[in-house]
C-alpha cells in the first residue's frame, strides 16, 4: 500500500486498511492478494463477491 497517499483519507477521519484475503480454498479468493477487486468483479460479477463478503461477514 505504499503507492496510496494516506492523506485525504486522515483528513475526512477514514481509515485505510490493507486487503486480506481469506485463506480458506474456495475459488474466489486464489490469487487475491495479487490482484485487485476489480478482477474479481469482472470475473465472478458483483451477486457473488458481495456473497462472498456476506459470508466472511457472518463466519
């Protein structure tokens, strides 16, 4: 996360936090963490990520 100016997020009181991605081996997450969310979005659509998130969410 170096190349992200922390700046104008401090400014409005936000807090920026790097993406880990689960290790469990369901097929959403392999590779994540050397990719963006948009792959993911365009890969799987936004019904399955938002799923996904949903199920993180409520483990």
């Amino acid at each position: 996360m170096r190349h992200l100016d922390h700046r104008p997020f401090a400014e409005r009181q936000l807090n920026v936090h790097a993406f880990r991605p689960p290790t469990a081996a369901e097929d959403l997450w392999t590779g994540a963490a050397r990719i963006t969310a948009l792959w993911a979005l365009a890969a799987y659509g936004p019904s399955r990520v938002g799923a996904a998130f949903d199920a993180l969410r409520t483990a």
